[in-house]
C-alpha cells in the first residue's frame, strides 16, 4: 500500500483537503486504485495555526500493477503529486506533503502526538528522515509537513478518523438512507445510547488501540433508516467503516429512526 499524507491546503474561501485528495485519487485512477481517503483530526489550540478545523487527509493507494514499486517509481509518485498540488495551489495556505509504503510504531506514535500537543515542524522534518518518508512543504510557512506526517501514521492504525472515501463506493449517500443501503457499500451502523458524545467514541477507539482490543461499543443494525446529513461520513474503526448512530427523538423520526454521529 502507498501512504499519502497531505495537509493545509485550503483557506477559509476556498475548496477543503478534502475535496483536494478527492481529486488527487481521482487523476491517479488509471494506474492506481484509491482503497480509502481519511480526514483525521489534529489538535484544536489557539496556538496552533489553521483554517477551520485543523483536520488533515490521507490517501491509500495501491497499484493497479503488482509488480513491486521500486524507490524511482515512490519518488516519480511524489514528484507527480507535488506537480498536482502545486497547479492548485491557494494562497495563504501552507501545504505539506508526505508520502511512503512503511508506516513505523514512531510515525503513528507521531500522530497521536498531533492530536494531543503542541509539536513542530522541524521535529516531523527530522523524523521522515530518520525512518526514510518522503515528506516535504510546497508553499507558504510550510506548516502542513506536520499533519500530513500525522495522517499517514493515524491511518496506519485503522482506527481513526472519517472516511470521505471508502473503497470503490460513490460518495452519494445523503438524507434519511436505508440501514440495508449502508451495509451494501461495506459500512457496519451500529446503535450507541442516546447521550453518547463524539468525545467518548474517540476516548474508547484509543483505548482500544492500547489494549488491542477489535470490540467496538454498540449494537450491529440490520434494518431501519438513517439520517445520515449531507454527506455519510463512517468511522474508520479496526480497518472497517463504521457508522454510529443514535435513537432519533427529532421531528424527523418518522423519516429515519436514527441519526449518525459526526465522531471526528
């Protein structure tokens, strides 16, 4: 698998990372299949800069051809993605890029840091070079090398974040959608009590991930509906999508008897 990491791209008017790596995959498409796309949540602090939510995306990747990618072919890859990023570059953001195919315990330990303290970016510099990552900033201060090494190692775990792409699957789900609908494009829905926060999902999803433990908090659905917003967003959760949702007590209700949770 090829591990893409991209990061502060965007600003407040103009289209997110998100829409960014979507496209990224999409000009990719002919020689590379897009496994999945995941925004992952940094940390949230006044003394760190960032547009709106400081969130950063990764991109799976894998070959459409199996034969072994050599060191020239990741480092032809990289210089493609740069080219890409850089014809789309926006002013005011300071974007970073980071790619690989071994993702070490230290660059996850590396995302997790992000998502918890003030880090730098001499720190992601030194350490993409000490365990032999690509990584590099395309403009601006350059900021975006640290979340874009955050995401590969966030990633890597299998147990964060939300998927904006999951496998093949059209991102056309919206509105009230039919549990059965969401089981069909390989996303698990799964019943958690009423006065569940998104912060205690989180908490239990990196307890799990100490302890090794695969149990997930909640009730397989089978049937029903949900109201999944503008755009259904799972859970990376154990390397599977995963929606969770709760008992809807809206004026809706007789539309979709649950609603998902936007767990970051």
């Amino acid at each position: 698998m090829i591990y893409i990491g991209i990061d502060d791209t965007d600003s407040l008017e103009s289209r997110g990372t998100n829409k960014l790596a979507k496209s990224i995959a999409q000009q990719l498409a002919p020689r590379f299949v897009c496994r999945m796309i995941v925004r992952h949540q940094l940390l949230m602090d006044e003394r760190v800069p960032f547009t709106s939510h400081n969130g950063s995306a990764s991109i799976i990747l894998e070959p459409r051809d199996r034969s072994a990618l050599t060191d020239a072919d990741l480092r032809t890859l990289f210089r493609e993605l740069k080219s890409l990023m850089l014809a789309d570059f926006i002013p005011g953001s300071d974007p970073g890029l980071c790619l690989t195919t071994e993702v070490s315990d230290a660059i996850v330990a590396w995302g997790r840091r992000c998502q918890q303290e003030i880090v730098t970016q001499a720190a992601a510099r030194e350490l993409a070079a000490q365990c032999g990552v690509m990584l590099e900033g395309l403009g601006g201060t350059e900021g975006g090398v640290i979340g874009a090494l955050a995401a590969i190692g966030l990633t890597h775990t299998g147990n964060d974040g939300r998927l904006i792409r999951w496998g093949d699957q059209p991102d056309d789900l919206s509105g009230p959608t039919d549990v059965e609908l969401l089981r069909q494009r390989d996303i698990e829905v799964r019943e958690v009590a009423a006065d569940t926060s998104p912060d205690s999902l989180l908490g239990a999803a990196l307890t799990a991930e100490q302890s090794h433990s695969s149990a997930l908090p909640g009730r397989v659905l089978t049937t029903g509906r949900v109201e999944v917003g503008k755009h259904a967003r799972p859970n990376l959760r154990h390397g599977r999508a995963v929606l969770f949702v709760v008992r809807n007590i809206s004026e809706s209700a007789d539309q979709a008897e649950w609603m998902s949770l936007r767990v970051k």
